[in-house]
C-alpha cells in the first residue's frame, strides 16, 4: 500500500511523533493507520521506561477552586521548554479534573483512575513517548472549607491555597499573595516541630559560644535568636507584605479572621536537579570520538 502524505499527517495528528517515525510506523503495519499507532503506543511505552531514571525537576503547580473546595496539584517534566507544552498543560488539566469528581486518596490511586478510554498511567506514559521527556505526578492535596479558600498562582511555578475563617475573599487572595511571596512554613509557633527547634538551637548556641561571653547572657542571646527565628519561619509571625508595619496576626485580628491551613507549593522543591558541565560534555564526546 502507497504511504501517503496525508496518511503520514494524520499519523502525526493523532500521535504527536516526528514525520520519520510516522512513515516507519506505517510502512511497517502496511499503511494501517491503526496498527500503526498501537505499535507507536507499544514502542513509546518502552521509550518511556528508558525515561524514568532521568531527573524531573521543571513542571507547572496547577489549581482548581470552587467555593469551598481548592485542589493543588505539580506535575513535573525535565525540562521549562515542556512545561510550556501545550500537551502538557491539557494533560495537567485533565488529571486535575479528575481529582475534582473522583477524589482519589494519594498519587497512587489518582494513576489508576480513568480519563476518558484509558487511566491517567497509560496517557501518562502516552505522553512521555509523545514529548519525549520524563513526566510525574508527584503530588496534589484537596481541602475544604466552612470559610473562604484564597488561592494564587505566580505563573506556574508557585501555586498557595489558603482556608481562612472571617474576613472576606479579598483577604483570603491577599494572604495566598504573601504566602506565596513570604514562604512561611506554618501557620503559628506551635506547628514548628521540635526537632527543627532543636537544630536551630544548636547552630544559635554554637555560635553564641564563640562570642566568650558568659553562659547568661548566651542564653539570652540564643532565645533571642530562636523568637526571631520563630518569627521568620510562621506567617502569624511575618511581617504583612501589603503592611509590612503590622504582623499577619495583627491584621488578622483587625479583621476579627483566622487562618485554618495553608498549602505552598513551588515546582521541583526538594528535588536535587542534576547540573550538567557543558565543557565535559564536549570533552567526553571528543574522547570517545
């Protein structure tokens, strides 16, 4: 059977694969388009597990919000050029929908849920071999609220949904802007846990010590260190970025309101991106040359 132009064009259309591979693919399944993409699907499964040792790090944080519900969620890619993708993008939309009407428990659950004719895995690992790229759900939370839940997004790159009770909308959406900014890590001192407590007063006494001063006035000065700290680290203790005179917890309670929780999520934190040296990349490719 003649492989044709428009044949090969509607191949590319329906799989994203280069030209090339589309004429192979069809060549070898006789011109049948359909055999053709089951066996794209099948080698790009196998492409795709080629991909799960690389490193992940870029992606986009993505948000849906109705009145009393918000749910967050970071896919993750290898490289910035991807997350642009807009394949990419219609994927994350489509899990994050997904999540709204079937709300799964964890990551694991969530894989195996169904879009449209197949699970989010299986479009997951279709659109690895189309894009060519490792892609990861790494993780999502929902809440729910009896208050308002504010939310921002600073491009695609950090994404806050905040559960406030009292006030209004407005204050909601301007918290989610500080947090966002300010990167608090709870919301009060009694959330910080004791054992980074612990680690801060070690480094605080450690360096107290080497000022020769006596244990008194050391002590005082680690407490010191520690408030500040405490502050630093929970957003009741930050100063208000659109007050920076005020506390968040002042102008809380000018505004008779309270915050429950809060989620900050910012692409690839805490994952260690791998950082290539060009100049021994040549080196090593001119070697083997």
């Amino acid at each position: 059977m003649q492989i044709t132009a428009s044949l090969v064009k509607e191949l590319r259309e329906r799989t994203g694969a280069g030209m090339m591979d589309c004429k192979k693919a069809l060549n070898e399944a006789n011109g049948d388009i359909e055999v053709a993409i089951e066996e794209m699907r099948k080698s790009g499964a196998a492409n795709a597990a080629k991909k799960a040792g690389r490193i992940a790090a870029e992606g986009i944080i993505s948000i849906k919000k109705s009145d009393k519900n918000a749910i967050i969620l970071e896919i993750n890619c290898e490289t910035d050029f991807v997350a642009k993708d807009e394949n990419f993008i219609h994927f994350s939309e489509r899990v994050i929908e997904a999540i709204d009407s079937q709300s799964p428990s964890d990551v694991e659950a969530l894989v195996r849920l169904s879009i449209g004719d197949k699970t989010i895995e299986e479009a997951n690992q279709e659109l690895i071999a189309k894009i060519g790229e490792k892609i990861t759900i790494r993780r999502f939370e929902k809440i729910t609220t009896k208050g308002h839940i504010g939310h921002y997004l600073h491009g695609n790159r950090i994404g806050v949904i905040v559960e406030v009770v009292g006030g209004d909308e407005v204050l909601a959406k301007d918290l989610a802007m500080h947090i966002a900014a300010s990167k608090p890590v709870c919301v009060c001192e009694d959330e910080v846990s004791q054992d980074i407590l612990e680690k801060e007063k070690e480094i605080f006494l450690a360096q107290a010590e080497e000022s020769g001063k006596s244990s008194e006035i050391i002590e005082k000065m680690v407490t010191g260190r520690i408030n500040k700290f405490l502050k630093e680290i929970t957003l009741l203790g930050q100063p208000y970025v659109k007050n920076p005179d005020q506390t968040v917890d002042n102008h809380l309670k000018s505004m008779n309101a309270s915050v429950l929780s809060f989620l900050r999520y910012e692409v690839g934190e805490g994952i260690e991106k791998k950082v290539n040296n060009f100049a021994e990349e040549v080196m090593t490719q001119a070697k083997g040359a």
